[in-house]
C-alpha cells in the first residue's frame, strides 16, 4: 500500500499532560483551579504561576533533562511544580515528606538534584544534609503561613518570593518534543536497600489521566480534595488530571478529618483519593453526616473493608477501587463495577468490591503468573505473582540497569504483588511477595487472614504479619485496633472467629490489642515495621 | 541525564482501538453489546465474531494494507468491520451509502479494495459497476431480513455466511505493530472534485475515541443508538469508543423518527449522535414525549438552532455541541458549556451553545487564520479560515500527495471553514470558504442569514446560497421550509424580519418556501445543488 503522508507534524504531536494546562487556560480562564484556604488561583493565574516559576528554574540553570527536587505538603506551590518543572525542560522530583532525613539525602544525592524547593516546616529534614551535594545548586524555601513554622536559618537559600522574581510572564510552548522523555521521578522505598527511581514518561503521563477522568468519572464540575500526597506517583497522575478536565484543585496541607468535612461541606468537593485508612478516618469522624452529593472515593493501597464500604456508601460516597504501583504510574487496575452488583447485599458486594479488578481503559491488561511465566489458572485459588506491561509501566529505574531489568525480566514488570485470578478475570491480591506468611510450606495470605478479622464487631483496623515460630517456620501474628468505645476482645475471641471463617491454621496464634498501627504517609499500614519487631534478633526469615 | 531504559516493549506499546474491543471482551463478556431488532449479541459474541471475519478476510487473500470496502446501512455487520478490518491487517473504506453509482465504483476503484462486502438492498449502487476493477477479488452479501430485499441475481460474489464459514475462532492480537499504521480510508465527497481518501491511523482513532468518552459521557452504562451513520469518519469514531467504555451499540437500519421514539421507550437510549436536522426530525414525530431520563444529543454537521436547543432540552436531552471534519475523524472541536450558562435565558445561552468552541481534550487546538497563516483578531468580527494540527488530524489523503500538501500548507490542516474567533476563544464558523457570498466586495455569511431567518416564527428549516446578480455579482437567496400547519410567511416578511437582526445588505434578496431541503446522508443540507440550480448558464461563480 502506497501511503501518502505529508510532515508528521501536522498530523501526530508528541503526548504530554502540559497540553493539559495549555488548554484549560485557555478555555477556563476565569475557572477556579486552585483552592487552598482563602486562596484561589483560577486556570489563567496557576498556568501564569507555572509559566513564571519555569522561567525562573531555568534561571536558575535547570537544562533539559536536569532533575528538580520539591519536598512539599500538598499546597499549591506543589501543584504548580507538576507542570512548572516540565515546562521549563526538567524532571520532577518530589519526595515523599515522612522520610528520615538520610533517606531525603540519599534521594537528593542520587536524583543528582540541581534546584530544591522545600517547605519551612521540612526544614528539619534537609538541615543538616545540604553541605556535601555537589550537584545541589539553589534551595527555594516556601514558608506557608498555613505551616506555622518559619525558615530555619541554617539552611541556605533563598525564598519562594525570590524564585518567582526571577521569572518572568511570557509564554512558553505546552509542547515536548520527544513523548518519551521523562517527566517525573518518583522515589519508592522499597522496604529492603535503597529508595529506587521510577520514571515516568510524559506519554504514559497523558494517557494515565485520560483513564482516571474516565475511571473515576471527573467533570469540569469536579471540586478534587488532596487527600492523596502529591509526592506520591505524582499523585496518581491526578495533579495533571483534574488540571485536563478544568476541575478545581482543593489544597490540603495535612490529612484531617474536621478539616476534611469543613471542605466537604464549604467547598462542595466532589472527588478525592486515599487509602482505606484514611476512610476510616473520615467515616470515625464526630462530623461524620450524610452528604447533599455524591463523592466519587478512588480507593487504592489496600481492599477496602466491607466496614468502610457500608459506612462510605452510607454516608453517600461512590466507591471506585483501584490497584497500582509506584512503577505503573499510580492506578493500574481498576475493580469495574458490574451491572448487577448493585442489587446484591453489602456484604457480597463488599467481596466482589475489595479485588483489585482489571486493567484499566488505556493499560495491556494485566496476568498472574508462576515462576516460569506462564500463567496461573483462573481459580480463585492458584497463587501467582501480578505482572504488567505497557504505556502505563514506567519507563525504568533510574540510573539503576540491573534494578530495571530485574522488574523488566521476561518482557513484563514485576509488581511483587501475590494474588490470584478469578474465572471472571478479576485479580484479587493476597499478599506482598515480602507480606505472604510461609508456615510448614503452606502459603497464608496475611490480606485473607486480616478480612476474618475485620469482620469481628468492634474492629476498627487489624494488621497481620509472621513472626517465628520454632515449628512451624513462622506463623501468623495480628495487631488489633478497636472502635473507640468498644470492648476489646480477647485474643480467643478473635482466633475462634477467624476460625468461623477460614481454614483454622491461617488464624493467628498470637493477636495484640493495640492502640493504633504504623503508617505510610500514604496510608499504607507498615507491616514492614511490624515484623522487623517480630523478628528482632532471628535471621532466619527469608522473606525481606 | 543518564536515562536508564530497557526495552520499550515492555513501557511503550502501539495505541490501537482494537485493544477496547479486546478488553472489553475480556471485562464485560455478558454485557449487550449490540442490539439490532431482535437480535442481541454480547462482547464475548462480537469479539468472537470480529474474529471469525478477520480469519475471514484473511482467508480472502487480505494481506497488511489492502484495503476492504464496506457499503452498509448502521447493521451490526458494519459495526464488526470497524475492529475486523484491521484485526486482519486491512484498512476500512465504509462507503457512504447516499453515493450514486459512479461515485461508489470510482472509490472501489481509487481504494484498490480487494474485498468488498455489500448490503443486498444496495446492490443497485454497484450492479453495473463491478465487472471492471481488476484489484476487487470477492463481493460478499448481507441479506439483512429488515432490509427486504433480495441479492441481485447479478451482483457477483458469495454471502455473508459463507464469508464467516471461511473463518475460524483462533484468537488473534488486539495489536498493532504501528501505531500510525493507517486503520481507515473515510471517502469524503467534496462539493467539487473527485471524492478524496482521508486515512485514519490507529494512534488518532484511540486518543479520539477516549476524548469523545470524555466529552460525551460516556459509561459503562451508555446505550447508544446509532443514528449518525457509521461510514462518516467510522461514525466520528464511536464503534470504537462505545466499545472501549462497554456500552451498548443499538443499531438502526434508517433514521425514521417513531423507530427512534420506539427504541428511546424500549432500549433505554441515554446517548446518540446527530446533524440539527435529525434532531429537528426527532423533536417533530408525533411521538415526541418527556424522557424519564436524560439522553445525552452529541450535535455536528451544523450549529443546532434555539428551537432545536430549546425543544431538545425540553424532552430532556442534554446538548453537547462539536464541530471536525471527515480529515478530523470527526468531531475536533467542542462548545464547553461555562459554569454560569445554565442561569442564561434560552436566547443567550442558545446563542453561546451555538458556537463550534474550542480544541477537544487531547487535540492542539484550533487557530483562526488569515491568507498570511497570522491569527486573525479575537473580536468576533474578523473572518479567517479555521486551521488545526495534531493527532486528530488524518495522515493525509489516500494516494494524493499534491492534494495532501495543499491541505496541510504551512504546516497545518486547512479545513476550509471560515470563522471569527470570539474574546473567549470560541470558534463560531460564518462559513464554508465555498458557501460565503461575496456582494459588491462584502461578505456575507450564510448561516449568519440562516439564523436570523430561523428566529421567525414557524420556520423549521432554512437554506441560504447565492445567486447571481448583475449589480452586486451575486445576493443572497433563501430556502425556507415551514412548520407543519402553519402559514407560509411572504418574503417581505421574512426580509423585513431579517433586517431587524443584521445589516440590511445581509437580507436575501430573494425567499422561496419550499416543502423540503436536499440533503446527505449525514442530514447536511446539500447547498451546493441549490445554489447549481441558481447558477446553471452563468459562468461567474467564482467560489466553486
């Protein structure tokens, strides 16, 4: 077949969410897109904050392909960086704000960082670490008032103020020129060896928040409350998404749930994202009230419970659940609600509700396979390791070969994910890799252990882990938090309930009533911590 | 900056439509998929025959590239085309079945198709024709039992059902090995000229397919009814975007108002596609009643009037106003609706909604130009000629490089529609480049009369063109149809009404009322012929 085809130009334009500025700018100009206390910046003022700040980043000597650290709460000076630092040619990367001051280090270090913007209140956390990075060239300081804390006068640099008087107003192309460059990096610490680089490229970027908006239903009506951390996978590609759709942006400096429900009910917020726990505490607030509108929650990090189902649902929430990684651009999978699930009862909906679903509207799909990489049969039953491809994988680790081809091994990206494939298609995680509990060679997915507990009256939040076990090689271990309130149960109460539920050598030997679990600055229950107390002083648990 | 990449394949895979269908096969296989009378078939069963017909097709000698002509009413075997064709390997040409006979053998001609595949009540258009056209190797027939008509005894080839007993079920790749690999050939028929083949790649049709998604609304639970016909732009690119989202495909051999009324109450239609004229169509049945849920009326091919506005929005359908080009697979531009329209009285916000607007979601955006390639002045007076660029824009025309380069000179595609550009960054066209009257060195905007007649009242439907005048060169003349039961107005009525809109020089000249309008099959009036009859014997017209 003879094409005729003229310049590529004309008919095929590199994919980059900074279109997505470009335009609501232009077609949104007096919208609200940013509402962070009495601030407001509407489309026109955000994409001028971004043009200015990308002027003054390249002032400050940031080429093409040069790294831009920010290390921020999720403030408006966040959400600009999403597009201000690609706009001016560079490479997002923003660190999660619960690291320990070494860990920021070693991000910095490695990222090979030339520009960082840092909140006065994270001072503490770069304080000391500046003095030795070479690469480092400029520290921009934002003090919030919101923050409540002022500059500490150790470290160096200059302010907010004085990075965007280096900028200047004109306009700057939306465009790339390879949809393949990297738009973002973003560090996951890996519960073993060091914090790894996930890039991501400005096409998967795209394509990612046309699949949210469609996933999680957003319109130019959507009012989105950051409760999800900005630093974490760019927040799920949203900070470009809502921005695609000319929704607002409600800014929220700290995870609270009084605060929370006054944007609820002040801002008529329409969307957010979290993890379970932090519906739990939404639905645990006193303000708990039953909303005048739906709330569309993209839940992810972990199934949610049938609890927070109900309470949710209950309070006039729209569940959407979805699965991903850091590696695959936040949300990968996505749990497609089914047209007779509606009619079914909580409890069963809640069961068909908490699998992690399928691959979303843009991804290849996704398999769960055995060692040899063959698929797993599709039987609810059969353990395999979750495996994806595609425009919605990162493009690699950076400055890290074997890390990148380890994922990459056999052509696919591997999640580290355990889970097994329902004969509908549906994945259903049930561990880990590192979580999953290997006693007397059975395989115990700590995920199924923890939903029998869940389902005890009175349970607020329940995390199971392995500690050892001379026997057995390890065995199930379960820390309990009770609803204010309540009773605890004994440890025997609980055993002979799980008991009720699921075959009797998954139930914990030992259960602790405890007040409260370690977190994730995502949300993320850290098992990890859990376990490494468990384990303090044995070497012979396999599984990092 | 090191970037460390390891094999695309695993990040970076082609964008194609083919993979909606595979997914949804796959995530929906219960789901309706197609409904066409009685006959219904589910995702597992249109993926299932997709399949069949591109081992089919295979088998038919279609090897990448070659092309395969569809000449078809909107019948699910239309439909299946649209993901078998390339599944194949080939490139659909869906023939626009309002073409005379000529016109379909010089497009099987021109295309080389090697397999054409026919309705038997359109064996009229190629009875004649087939004995010629050395690149055609097998005719295969529909007999549709709707279509109430038998083969012609003379129409070559073999049946539809002898077609799929040379297929088989083996699985095939949702794949494509080149995202810009050409997926269709859509003949547009110029008003001038030979027709000219706009060639779609696979990358344009998935990025289209997600931005209709987005703008429409469309879900899970969209049932669409097909009454924009699928051989214009593979139906602006919706059998792939109903498909992605899994919805329903409700097919409709011809658009007859009461059938329409009929599946709106039987089907549960929530969405349909549309030219003003077969709104105006649906909104005039006598089966016209209130909607006990909205329908989602996504309009093009003209900017829908207030009546239609006014009398759609009364029945419950919710307008979505877009505007493209068969060389924009479709819809390009769309009238975002701003947050404040909805308090706006019927006139105002009719007359916003009229508007073409603003770029889609993943488009560049639109610029309005003048003869320079300089935008014309944001001031909604200045005329200039609407240009775009970009991935939905076609890769060119099908073997006709000099008509490719002359579309795409300085580097964007020239639509030939002529515009003013508002303050707010709307497109409002005045015009085909064709259709302005030039009188005595002014222009004069066709629609702009056309509007101001449709305000007076009783008039359904209006048409103005030029005719040739001694003084002036050429004035205006109106067509004007007449509501049903009511009095015709005379011209010096509607002349006089006229000059109370616009500048007295813009009033027709000459009214004729007439019982209807010529029209295509995408419900556009055919202004051409009546402004053919106007010039027949004169040799001035300049604009062709």
């Amino acid at each position: 077949m003879t094409a005729t085809t003229a310049s590529p130009d004309v008919w095929s334009t590199p994919l980059t969410p900074l279109a997505f500025l470009g335009r609501s700018a232009e077609v949104f100009p007096d919208r609200e897109a940013v509402v962070y206390g009495e601030r407001r910046m509407t489309y026109t003022q955000l994409s001028a904050e971004v043009t200015r700040v990308a002027h003054a980043l390249r002032a400050c000597g940031v080429t093409p392909g040069d790294r831009v650290a920010y290390l921020m709460p999720n403030i408006p000076e966040m959400l600009v960086a999403n597009f201000a630092v690609p706009l001016a040619g560079g490479v997002l990367v923003a660190i999660n704000t619960r690291l320990a001051p070494p860990e920021v280090k070693y991000i910095l270090e490695h990222s090979g960082a030339t520009v960082l913007v840092v909140d006065a209140a994270l001072h503490d956390l770069v304080d000391s670490g500046l003095g030795d990075l070479p690469e480092l060239r400029h520290v921009v300081t934002v003090t919030d008032p919101a923050g409540g804390v002022q500059p500490s006068p150790t470290v160096p640099g200059f302010s907010y103020d004085q990075l965007l008087a280096m900028g200047n107003d004109e306009s700057l192309p939306w465009t790339v020129e390879d949809e393949r460059s990297t738009i973002s990096i973003n560090y996951t610490s890996g519960t073993t060896g060091r914090p790894k680089g996930v890039m991501y490229h400005h096409r998967g970027a795209f394509l990612n928040s046309l699949s949210e908006i469609i996933h999680s239903q957003h319109t130019g009506r959507t009012r989105y409350l950051w409760t999800l951390p900005m630093f974490h996978c760019n927040g799920w590609c949203t900070a470009w998404a809502i921005t695609a759709i000319g929704g607002t942006h409600v800014c929220l400096r700290a995870v609270d749930a009084d605060v929370i429900w006054d944007l609820f009910d002040k801002e008529g917020v329409t969307h957010l994202n979290g993890s379970p726990t932090v519906l739990v505490s939404i639905a645990s607030s006193s303000r708990v009230h039953t909303l005048d509108r739906e709330i569309v929650v993209t839940v992810a990090g972990a199934p949610p419970s049938p609890t927070v189902i109900s309470t949710m649902t209950g309070i006039g929430a729209k569940l959407v659940h979805v699965y991903g990684l850091t590696e695959t651009y936040g949300p990968y999978t996505v749990c497609e609600v089914q047209v007779g699930w509606d009619a079914l009862d909580i409890r069963e909906r809640s069961r068909l509700m908490a699998r992690q679903g399928v691959g979303m509207i843009v991804t290849d799909g996704i398999r769960v396979v055995d060692e040899h990489m063959q698929d797993v049969p599709r039987d609810a039953e059969t353990m395999g390791e979750v495996v994806m491809r595609g425009n919605n994988v990162m493009k690699g680790y950076f400055e890290d070969p074997e890390g990148t081809a380890d994922a990459f091994r056999g052509g696919w990206f591997h999640s580290g994910d355990l889970g097994v494939w329902h004969p509908d298609g549906y994945l259903e995680l049930r561990d880990r890799a590192k979580d999953i509990i290997i006693s007397g060679g059975e395989n115990i997915s700590t995920i199924e252990v923890e939903a029998a507990i869940d389902s005890y009256p009175g349970v607020l939040e329940v995390a199971v882990v392995s500690h050892p076990d001379e026997k057995w090689g390890e065995r199930p271990k379960a820390f309990v938090v009770v609803r204010a309130g309540e009773t605890p149960p004994t440890a025997a109460q609980i055993i002979a309930h799980v008991r009720t539920q699921i075959a009797h050598y998954k139930a914990p030997d030992q259960v602790e009533i405890v007040e409260s679990l370690p977190k994730t600055a995502t949300g993320k229950i850290r098992k990890v911590e859990l376990r490494e107390a468990e384990w303090a002083g044995h070497s012979s648990r396999v599984q990092g």
